[in-house]
C-alpha cells in the first residue's frame, strides 16, 4: 500500500513544483483551449477529405459555445498548401465567428506533413510561406517568430512563441516533405 500513495504522491508533488515555478515568471488567467487536428481540407471528395469543412465548422462551432480562448492546430489544416484551402477555413471562421476579429480565439497552428503533401521537394519553401500568411502568427500575444532558412532553399521552418494569458505556446513545425523536423 505505501508503494501505491507513493505513486500518487509523486506527480501531484511534481505538479505543485512545476506551477508554482511558473508562478513566478508568469501571471495566469483561467484558459480554455481546443486542441484539434487533420483537418487536411481541400477540394478532394470521397473518405473523410469529404467531410472536413463540415466536421471544423462544428467544432469551431462547439469551441465557440464553450467560449475557448485558444485552438491549437498542430498540424494537417490543409491539403497541399494551396490558397483556396486555407480560405475554406477562414469561410469557416467567418460563418462561426463573424468579421470581427477581435471576437476570434487565439490561433496556435503548426505545419504538418500535409501542408505540402505531394508537393515537389522545389516548392516546399512556398508551402511554409503560404501557412505563414494564414497562421495568424503575427498577433497581439506573438513574443517571437523565426524563419530559418536552413542549409537548402527548400526547407523552411514556421516556428513561433506566443505567450497568452500568462501561458506560454511554443509551435515547432516541421521543416521538409519528409515530415522530419529539422534543427
């Protein structure tokens, strides 16, 4: 029986010293946040492509019910990092949340492998720029954003830290059509 109190003990311990830690440096605000993925959208039909405007309208829809102050994205909204698909989302948005801005949660998105799936290994520096575009990277909350050109023109990396209501969001995405992160 010691054994098992000793392993509950331990991560309400480890917790306690972990938010009293960040306690210091930091000043939070109760935050709600939805975390959703694979929305992979795009002009495809048939499988589940089929449904994704539908299934992220109902969840903004339900993210909006519940008053969330941050989505996190991390990874797959669109298909192939073309223009049209990350209009699909923000049409979404707007039949959601309406044009006022200032009304929308918080965005913390990461690019996933699928942001330049099938794309040639040539454009995928484009894919990275067209997420940055729609991210909405550049908000009120952003601390720090980096473009890294790596070692090839191909690879581009869309990292950025936020910190929101005192709580600190950091998006690694990755950097290649591999899927691999790159450092």
């Amino acid at each position: 029986m010691k054994t098992k109190k000793i392993l509950f003990t331990i991560p309400f311990l480890a917790f306690s010293v972990l938010v009293t830690g960040c306690q210091k440096d930091y000043k939070f605000t109760p935050t709600k946040v939805a975390v959703f993925a694979d929305c992979q959208l795009s002009n495809a039909t048939g499988g589940v492509v089929e449904f994704s405007t539908p299934y992220l309208r109902n969840h903004l829809k339900l993210c909006k019910a519940n008053d969330v102050d941050v989505i996190m994205i991390p990874g797959d909204l669109v298909n192939n990092a073309v223009e049209g698909y990350y209009e699909i989302f923000e049409t979404a948005l707007k039949d959601v949340y309406g044009t006022d801005e200032s009304q929308y949660p918080e965005f913390v998105y990461s690019m996933g492998n699928h942001e330049w799936w099938n794309l040639d290994e040539q454009i995928v520096s484009y894919a990275a720029k067209t997420f940055k575009k729609h991210a909405r990277i550049n908000t009120k909350n952003l601390v720090k954003s980096s473009t890294d050109e790596l070692a090839s023109e191909k690879e581009t990396t869309a990292n950025y830290y936020k910190v929101i209501n005192g709580i600190p969001f950091m998006a690694i995405s990755g950097s290649n059509s591999s899927g691999l992160l790159s450092y």
